[in-house]
C-alpha cells in the first residue's frame, strides 16, 4: 500500500526530466552461473517493463525491487537502456559467491 501510494505521489509530482535514482545490486550469493542466468531474467524485465516482476523478486534477481517497482510506476511509458553488467567475480576472483551490477538507465518514449 505504501510503495503503490509514492508511486502515485511520484508520478503525479515529479517534473518532466527530474532525475529518480534507484540503487540496487542484482543477484546475491549465488555461484557466478546462476548469477548470470538470474540476471538475464531481469534483463529481460528491465526491457519489457515488467514491473510486477520487480515487485515479488527475492535476492536472487535484486535487492530492492520494491523500489524498482515504484519508480517504473512512476515513470510510466518508458524505455530502459542499459549501459554496463558486471559480476563481482570479475573484480576478486571467486565465483561461488558472487553479487552482480546492471547500470542503466529509463528515458520517456517519444
């Protein structure tokens, strides 16, 4: 109730080209594997705006996917552009427990 009420506030207030940020890592302590098949399911969220996707994920999509929800609510009609994918495994070598980043951004559809 309350994430659908900001959502509301935010879409009824926000100003054309006001920037929202929302920071979420992707997949959480799974093996490098699972962490890249997870993330290719929410890949393919981002691009279809399946919002209700984001609403009921666990850790091992996001960990913040209430506020994913809101802001693509909020945002409307929208297109997510991606910009970067990086797997923690790249940076220290383990690939058993691993956390992954999407960097992207949404843009109005014109």
């Amino acid at each position: 109730t309350q994430a659908e009420a900001f959502a509301a506030f935010l879409k009824k207030e926000m100003l054309p080209g006001t920037p929202l940020i929302v920071s979420s890592d992707m997949s959480h302590y799974l093996s490098k594997r699972q962490a890249l098949l997870y993330d290719e399911e929410t890949r393919r969220a981002f691009q279809g705006q399946d919002a209700e996707f984001f609403l009921y994920v666990t850790d091992d999509h996001t960990d913040n996917g209430k506020s994913l929800w809101i802001a693509m609510k909020a945002l409307g009609n929208v297109s997510w552009y991606e910009q970067d994918h990086r797997i923690s495994s790249e940076y220290d070598g383990s690939e058993i427990n691993t956390t992954s980043y999407l960097t992207g951004w949404w843009k109005a559809r014109e």
